[in-house]
C-alpha cells in the first residue's frame, strides 16, 4: 500500500517554544487555542500526526492542518482562528469611532440643547451633525452594546471636602474593628420619617405582585434618635416629636442611663445640633456623666461610615417604605415595634471591613 503525504517538519526557537509551551498549559486562553499549541509542541519533539491526534483525542486531519499551518507560517498568532468572510460592515470605522466619541462626553448645547444625557435618537442627530452619516437608532444601539456603554445611565457620587477624611474614617473604623477595652461604642443618628397613609388597600395582583396605590395622604412627620451598638447589633430608639437640640439632649441622657458605666464612644455626623454650640450643650452634658462620652465625628459628606445608616436602611426597606399609617401614633407604635423585635430576635453586629485604607477594601459590608 503506498505511503501518504510525509508530515511537515515542525522546528521551534527557544523563545518560540517557551511560548506555546505556556500556551499549551494555559487555563484562561480558549480550549481551541490551548490543543493547537498541543499539536505544534508534539509536532516539534518528533511525534507523528496519528500519534499526536490518537494522545490528544483529536482527528487525525485536524492535527495534519494545523501542522502544515504552522509549518507555512510558523508563529505563535497563527493558531487563532482567521477572520470570517461575510456581509461587508455598512458602518465606516471611522463614522463608528466619531459616534463613540460623542458618547464619551457630555451632550453639547448647540448639538443637543437642553439635554443633560444622551439617548439614541440624541446621538444619531449629533453624529449627523458631526459627519452627515445618518443612523437608525438600532445601529446605535448596537455599536453601543459592542462597546458596552451606556450614556443613559446616571450613577451618584458624593466628594468629602475634608482635608482630614482618611484620618477620621481611620479612627472611626478603629472603633468599629478594635474597640477600646471596657467602652461602648455607638453610632447615633436622626432619621425624618413620614407618616404616608394609602387612599386605597395594598393588594396582590398578578403574578404575586404586589400593587399599592400611589396615592397618599400626609399624616404629619416624627424623626427617629437612634443609637447602634456596634459590638452587639442592638438599637435603641426612640420616637420623638421633633429633633431639637434639647430633643436630642434629652435622648442622650437617657442613652447615658442605658449604659451607666464606662467610657462610651459616639460616632456621629456634622449636623449642628451635634456641635457644642453658644451654650456648650454637650460640654455640659459631659461634665454630668463624669466626661465619660468621647464625641467622634464622620467626615463631611460620609454619612455613610456612620453604621446606624446601615440599620436605617433595614428599618426603611421592612416598615417605612410599603407602609401604610392612619397617623404620626401609628407611625411611632409601628417603629417601635420593629425594634423591639430587631433586638429580641435579630440583632447582630454588622461584618464591617473597610479599615479606612481605600487600597485594601472599597466599602463596608453588612452580614
């Protein structure tokens, strides 16, 4: 029987082989690439296409074909797959580059007046403008998704002004991670909440959705003092008409009565009722607790170091935000409800991580 085709000789370079020896052992590089580089390895030290194709369970001509591609070009960028034929592009690169371009940057008045953020129809008008190529709103779209942006979209961002922000969050996360030995730290706030009555009963529609009416009636408001214990997860809250300095005055003496022993820490914002104020409100009030409370205050514009904000948002997902109060009683009787049964049945210390360095965590987390 007459012999075939001899195979290709495959020779490599150090360098060469160094490289597709790697891509051969390769976890993230495509599974098609990684077999390539396979074949051309066994190809260089001797092996036979039958041999390579029967050890890598592969078919003996696709060993053959990538042995004679190599050998005809023999790189390491010829084992990726060649460009496709197909429909021509109908957009030019550069018509394609001009519209990302614009999507990159801020609407400009005289393309787009009185617009803040682009939409699709936005874009195409002003690339018309720009290179007098019209296109559909679908091919924008399109280029758009390939290069996974999305100028709709709007995201918040809040800058602290501080000059002294990483040293404060610092030793507000120290508190948080490594508290002082004996001492109580607590995060105090104020939340305003709103006594929202529904016109109409919240119901279950289709598909277990449920619909409440958007329509409310106004009740009046009450804010909530609150103090978070940071070692045990518990709350205590209290409901009150107002949120006045003597208010919050009152509130802390009787959170001193609650912990009447010890050094306590209260982490706290820069509201001014927090400050001392003409009248020394909280010297005062710490030369009648012995000077046992030590104030430290957030950043500007970093409520969000603050952990009762965490425990605001729980309260504000599970009572306030659905709920549905007959008046500011109702209000009050239901929020101290919740919290009653937060520190009888779930409260928890909050699994902080951020430790005030943003190159080792970004933010805090919550278990």
């Amino acid at each position: 029987m007459p012999a075939g085709r001899p195979a290709r000789r495959i020779v490599l370079e150090s360098k060469l082989r160094e490289k597709l020896t790697a891509l051969s052992r390769s976890t993230s590089s495509p599974f098609r690439v990684v077999m390539r580089a396979r074949i051309i390895c066994l190809a260089a030290d001797g092996r036979g296409n039958k041999e390579i194709a029967k050890d890598l369970k592969l078919g003996e001509r696709t060993v053959g074909k990538w042995r004679r591609r190599f050998a005809d070009d023999p790189r390491s960028g010829v084992l990726d797959d060649a460009l496709r034929s197909g429909r021509p592009p109908q957009v030019d690169m550069t018509v394609r580059l001009h519209l990302v371009k614009l999507a990159c940057r801020r609407p400009e008045g005289n393309k787009s007046p009185f617009r803040d953020i682009w939409t699709q129809q936005a874009l195409a008008d002003a690339l018309l403008v720009d290179t007098g190529v019209r296109l559909s709103r679908s091919e924008v779209r399109r280029i758009l998704d390939c290069e996974g942006l999305r100028p709709h979209r709007v995201r918040q961002w809040l800058h602290s002004p501080d000059p002294d922000f990483a040293a404060k969050v610092e030793r507000i996360c120290g508190l948080y991670l490594s508290p002082p030995s004996g001492a109580q730290v607590l995060c105090i706030d104020e939340k305003p909440m709103q006594a929202l009555g529904r016109k109409h009963p919240t119901r279950i529609g289709p598909r277990a959705v449920v619909r409440y009416e958007y329509e409310y009636k106004r009740h009046g408001t009450r804010p909530l003092l609150a103090a978070f214990n940071v070692a045990d997860g518990t709350l205590f809250g209290q409901v009150r008409p107002n949120r006045k300095a003597d208010t919050l005055v009152s509130f802390m003496n009787d959170v001193a009565k609650r912990y009447p022993d010890g050094d306590v820490y209260v982490v706290w914002d820069n509201l001014n009722i927090h400050h001392d104020g003409p009248g020394n409100r909280w010297s005062k009030f710490n030369a009648e607790h012995g000077g046992r409370f030590h104030f430290v205050y957030t950043p500007l514009h970093a409520s969000w170091v603050n952990q009762v904000e965490v425990w605001f948002s729980i309260l504000e997902r599970r009572v306030l935000r659905h709920g549905n109060f007959a008046g500011p009683q109702e209000l009050a009787d239901t929020v101290h409800g919740f919290i009653r049964y937060w520190n009888s049945h779930e409260a928890h210390p909050f699994r902080w991580t951020f430790r005030g360095r943003f190159e080792q965590s970004r933010q805090g987390r919550v278990a």
